[in-house]
C-alpha cells in the first residue's frame, strides 16, 4: 500500500476503478440507510473515524509513521476539505430529493473530471475520450430515468457534490506522483475526521446498535474503496479510468437482481448497454495504443 509503482499502465487502472465502483455500490446502500436519521457531519466524522481505525494495522505494515511522513500536507487538506464538502451536499441532496434524481446527477462528476483533466493535468483528452465519457453518462441517465424534480433548484446540491468530488479525483491524479497511497488515504480521512468532529455542536443523535454496525461496514470498506480509487489514479490517466465510474450503475444492478431477484428493464438494459459500450471503447483504444507504442 505504501509503493509508487511505474506510471502508464492504464488496464491496472481501469480495473482499479470498476474494484472501486463495486465497493462504493455496497458503501452507498448503508448510507442510505442510516442518513435520514443522523446529521451529516455526524456520519462523516464517524466514517472517517472508523476508517482512521481500519487503516492503523497497513499503516504499521508500510513501516509507521515513516510511511505517512508528507511534504504536502496542505495538499492532504484541501483533498480532505473537498471529500467533506461533497459528502455533505450529497447526504442533504438525498433529503430534498428523489434518490434516483441525486445519484443520477452525481454522475456529472466524470465530465467535470474529464474537463479538469486539462488545465490541470495537461492531458490530451481527445474527442474520442469525451465521447465515451459522454455515452457513460447518457446511459446512466436512461437507467435511472430523473424525475421532473431534477429540474428544481435542489439540483445544485448533487451536482455541487459531483464538482467538489471531481476536484478531488484530479487532485488525487497529482499526488500520486509524489506521496505513497498509505499517506493519501490517511491524511485524508484525518483531515476529514477533525472537519467533522467540528460539526458537533451543530447536532448530535446517539447510534442505535443497529446503525453503529452499519457505520462500521461503512467505516471499513471505506478505507478500502478509498485505496481502490487512488491507485485507478495513480495508474492511469484521469480521462482514461472515469467512463470506469459509470460501471458502479452496473454493479447496483448486478446485486438488486442477486439479492432481490429485481429483473431489470428495457430502460435498464439499454442504459446498460451504453456504459458498458462505453468502458469496452476505452478499453479498445487504450489496446490500439499500447499496440501502437510496443510497434515503435
């Protein structure tokens, strides 16, 4: 967890990022479940605490402290920051709107990523990769199928947390150059922890047993979700690994129909189809580039 492996492997990547969209698809149906009841800085600080806890034993394994030591951790903050502002929008996106309209438009993120990816990556994302990214999209869209209260004024608050995230992603991209994938993960959830324990005196509700045990899962599987998506971005190109995203849609379907027998539709498959058209486009280019590379 603590290397900084050779840069330009894109497969590795990408299949970073479908392990992350799995595990985000598991996180994501706990939280729903427990965000009604608790305040958002709440559950934020008592993830990342969680998390914090999770990562101690990896930490110890990549050599202690010596494996979290960091010249950037004004950089840590502000990813940090980024990670707290988008999870608060997003618990209170789902209090003021459809589930479907919020997590369809959180899905604006890999365009914002795709479009950030050049000033600050200095990327060549060509129009083939923003077609794909834009298919991904179109395909989620026809999956979840918004409702007219998409269009209110609550949209700005999924679409605020898919920007803050996007920041977050292509800020992620940057620092694998330079810190091990230990270090983000947990300077990060540090910095995430401290935010939310400062939301405390804005309102507290004790866990009920029940919720304490699914903010442990959350907890836990965070960490890992959080070290899949740092090393999609340490691998490969943020304009490569995104459409990969949209495969998290994909997921939730796969386990609706394993654990609730839940038989997907016409919509569905169709916007199936799109993402997964989507991904394979990537896949085939970044196969016809290496192709061109290994002739030269």
């Amino acid at each position: 967890m603590s290397t900084l492996p050779t840069r330009s492997q894109p497969m590795k990547g990408i299949l970073f990022m479908v392990g992350w969209a799995f595990v985000v698809t598991v996180q994501d149906a706990a939280i729903k479940w427990v965000a009604p009841h608790y305040p958002p800085g709440e559950i934020i600080f008592l993830r990342a605490l969680i998390t914090l806890l999770t990562l101690l034993p990896f930490v110890a394994r990549a050599g202690g402290l010596q494996a979290l030591r960091t010249r950037r951790i004004g950089t840590h903050a502000i990813r940090a920051a980024l990670f707290m502002v988008s999870m608060v929008f997003f618990i209170l996106s789902v209090r003021v709107m459809p589930l479907v309209d919020a997590v369809t438009l959180t899905f604006t993120g890999p365009l914002f990523v795709t479009a950030l990816a050049v000033p600050m990556l200095a990327e060549n994302v060509g129009w083939r990769r923003w077609m794909a990214v834009t298919a991904g999209f179109i395909g989620v869209v026809v999956m979840l199928r918004p409702t007219e209260a998409a269009l209110n004024v609550a949209v700005v608050l999924p679409v605020a947390s898919a920007f803050a995230c996007a920041i977050r992603d292509v800020l992620t991209r940057k620092m694998t150059f330079t810190e091990t994938s230990v270090a983000i993960v947990f300077h990060s959830n540090l910095g995430v922890c401290i935010l939310g324990l400062a939301t405390i005196p804005f309102g507290w509700t004790m866990p009920t047993p029940e919720h304490v045990g699914l903010l442990v899962f959350t907890g836990s599987i965070l960490a890992l979700s959080e070290y899949l998506i740092v090393q999609a971005f340490r691998f490969g190109e943020v304009s490569v690994v995104m459409p990969f995203k949209y495969s998290s849609v994909v997921w939730a379907v796969v386990l609706g129909y394993w654990m609730w027998a839940d038989v997907p539709d016409a919509y569905t498959a169709v916007g199936a189809a799109f993402v997964i058209g989507s991904g394979l486009y990537v896949l085939h280019r970044e196969a016809l580039r290496k192709g061109l590379r290994d002739s030269r």
